[in-house]
C-alpha cells in the first residue's frame, strides 16, 4: 500500500527567492507546517492538495497560488478561495493591494481572512455576501473604509478589533446583531448608517460618532 506522503514544516532554507513550491505528491499538511518560514513570499499549491493551514506566521506573504486542477482551492489576484469561489478563504497578510473588492461571487468570508494585513486601506464588499465570520479584520491597522453588504444581518465580535486607522463603515438597515467587541481600538470611527437604524441604536449605545447616509 502506498504511504502518503505529509509536509511537516517549511523553513526558509526550503524557499527559492521567497517562493515555496509544494511538491505534487504531498497529500497532507500538518497544521503548523508553515510556522517556520517567515520569508515566505509566494506559495504555489499543487492538485493534490485538499487542505491547507493558517499562514499567520508568514508575515511576507504576498500571494497563494492554486493549480487550476485543485478540487477544492482555487486563487485569484493572489487571494486564496474555495473552488467555486463563493468562499473567501485568507487574504495574504503582505498582499500589495492598498484596496481591494471582493469578488461579485464570494457569498461568505471565513473567520481571520484579513486578519492583520499589512497594506490594505479599504475594501468594498458586495451585495452577494450572507455570511462573515469572527475576526475577519483583526489588526488591519492601515484600514481606514469598509461597507457592510446588506445581506449581512449579524456582525460577529471582534471583526474590527484592532483597526486603529478604521475612520469609515458603512451599516445597511439589514444588520441588527452586534456581537461584543467589534470595534475595540476603532478610536477614529464614524459608523455611517440611516436614522433609525439598529446601527445607529449601536452606534449611541457605545459612544460612536454617527453619520447619516442617503436613503436610496
């Protein structure tokens, strides 16, 4: 019987020129397998792989790069999704964009996808969004604008935590749930939002300052 192959670690010896290839008969991956390899600027993922680890430590990362015969990832721009890319799965922490739309067929964002981004200033995201998960922009500390998708009717603690440039969000009337901690360290926000509004409700609970938008 054949023994599967697992990648254990990577360290930065393993890398060429900040790119680490993971070899095609690699079928697991431990889950801290890329703890060791700060360097690691560019990551090539083969067909054979099925699941991959958090790349929290990988403080370079500028791009996650997914052969097109892989069945359940697939990458665009250098961001890493599920296949159909309905699912935004991590948003390289060194991506070089300074703003940045998720695309119109992501319908969910998995918990930590943005978690400390290093460059990110604004991100739009679309209508076509019904789910986001917990701490999704934890420690994005150039983010400074976001809009809320108005399919979103909850947002989970500590999405924001962190965001200490946060200066602009956009709330639609669709979200009525804050959970707790959402926006600790957001000292420069102004939650924008219609008069009314659960937001706004929020907003004055916890000392934000408010705006009010347009009503379509």
């Amino acid at each position: 019987m054949e023994v599967e192959k697992v990648l254990t670690a990577v360290y930065d010896v393993d890398l060429e020129n900040g790119v680490f290839r993971i070899p095609e008969d690699i079928r697991h991956i431990d889950g801290g397998a890329f703890s060791y390899c700060p360097n690691l600027r560019k990551l090539i993922v083969p067909n054979s792989i099925d699941w991959l680890p958090d790349f929290y430590d990988c403080l370079l990362l500028e791009s996650i790069e997914v052969s097109e015969g892989n069945e359940e990832y697939s990458s665009l721009d250098g961001v890493l999704f599920d296949k159909d890319k309905k699912l935004l799965v991590r948003f390289p922490r060194n991506h070089q964009a300074t703003s940045y739309c998720v695309p119109q067929s992501v319908t969910g964002i998995c918990h930590y996808a943005f978690q400390c981004c290093e460059n990110i200033e604004k991100i739009s995201i679309p209508n076509s969004i019904k789910a986001m998960g917990r701490w999704i922009f934890y420690g994005c500390k150039k983010l400074r604008e976001i809009n809320i998708s108005n399919h979103i009717t909850k947002i989970e603690g500590n999405t924001f935590f962190g965001c200490e440039n946060l200066e602009r969000i956009y709330i639609p009337n669709s979200v009525t749930e804050f959970d707790s901690k959402i926006f600790t360290d957001c000292d420069k926000l102004t939650i924008y939002c219609h008069k009314g509004s659960a937001a706004e409700k929020y907003a004055k609970e916890n000392n934000i300052p408010v705006s009010y938008a347009q009503e379509n």
